[in-house]
C-alpha cells in the first residue's frame, strides 16, 4: 500500500491518533477520580476524596503536612470531629490550595453544592471557591464558631457531561489556614432553593469510613 494513495484514510487516522492524544492529555492533567469512577450528580463528595494523579495535576498543596495515612499526598488529612467523628476524615487547606474532583451528570442544571466545613481557630475566617473548570463558579465563607461544623450553600448551572470540579482556597490565616472540609453535596435545585425545609435525601450520602477506617492520622 502506498501512503499516497490514501490521503484521505492516512488523515483521518492522523487525525484520530492527535485526538487521542490530546485528551488523554487532558485527562492526565487532571487527575483521575479517587474511587475510580467519576462521582455521579446527584452526589456527595468527600472532600479529601480528591482526584489521584499528584501535585500540580489533581491538587496542590505545597503546605499540606506528609505524614497523612489516608492517602500518600503530602495533604494534611485528619480524622473528623464532625458528627461526632463518625464520618471519617477532612481536608485541611491553607490560602493558594486546590483540589480537583472528576463529576459527571445526565442532566444540564442549576445544581446546589452544600459544603461542610469548620474554621481553623477563633477570630479566622476563611474563603474559598467552588468551580466547574471552564465554567461557574461559586465563592463562600467559613465563618461560623470555631468549634463548630456548618453547612455553607451557593448554587452552580453545570451542563450534562463530565467535569472537573475545582476546590481552591482564596484567603484565610497564613499559618491556621483556611478551614477544615468535611464533604460536599451536589443536587439539582429545588425550585425554591431558599426554602429552608428542603432537605437533601440521606440516602444521598456516601460515607467515607470504609475507605479510611482504622488509619487515623490525629484529629480535627
Ligand atoms: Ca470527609
């Protein structure tokens, strides 16, 4: 067979190894999902079940602490003090960190993202914001008592398809941090979001214990 033949085939192949190429890259950029699938709207999400791949493609970190047993990332990870520790581990951030996470959803939608989460120490708040890559993205505030958990609201549109969601820490004290994250739920809104009985269905929630049952790492 001579090349030259078949300049039309020897495009379309051409083209088809470039595609792939291109989006297996993209993918690697990105990290892949921690439990092996992407989390699927509607979701919870533990925060510190954040995209594998390493620093600087899943997450960084640069001031996370290396002596996590969760998962091997230098990222300070800490046995939760929420619900009385029963759901298992948090994410500490400080100011520049970010975390990605693999989501796909059927469905093109306003969604609602409840994010659980607690101070680092009295009299210091903390921001950060919640993105769709590429897309929305929503700021809050970690701001109630410090020895308190809060469920933080804000509300996201997300076409159907799969993204990446992005958790980045965009101010808080230089040496506490910006807060400690428990979990993050995504549903479609209501068409009332503001109606304080809505309740997100408890069957919604996954809990993290089984994967990091027993490897403590100090608490929080
Ligand atoms: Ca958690």
């Amino acid at each position: 067979m001579k090349t030259h033949l078949y300049p039309g085939l020897f495009s379309t192949v051409l083209t088809a190894g470039l595609m792939f190429a291109v989006s297996d890259l993209d993918c690697r950029a990105q990290g892949t999902s921690f439990n092996g699938f992407e989390f699927a709207l509607p979701a919870t999400i533990e925060c510190e079940q954040f995209n594998r791949g390493g620093v600087n493609v899943a997450y960084s970190a640069p001031n996370g602490l290396p002596n996590t047993k969760y998962r091997d990332e230098g990222v300070a990870i800490y046995r939760c003090s929420d619900y009385d520790g029963s759901r298992g581990y948090c994410l500490k951030g400080w100011q520049g960190n970010w975390f990605r996470y693999s989501i796909t959803t059927a469905e093109a939608a306003t969604y609602r993202i409840e994010v659980r989460a607690r101070r680092v120490a009295a009299q210091y708040s903390g921001s950060f914001r919640l993105q769709i890559e590429g897309g929305q993205y929503t700021d809050m505030t970690v701001n109630g008592a410090i020895d308190g958990w809060q469920t933080l609201t804000g509300t996201i549109s997300i076409t159907a398809g799969s993204h990446v969601l992005k958790l980045e820490m965009t101010s808080g004290d230089a040496t506490l941090g910006v807060g400690l994250f428990d979990y993050m739920t995504l549903y479609k809104a209501p068409a009332s979001i503001n109606n304080p009985t809505y309740q997100v269905s408890a069957n919604l929630l996954q809990r993290d214990m089984a994967v990091g049952l027993g490897l403590g790492a100090g608490s929080s």
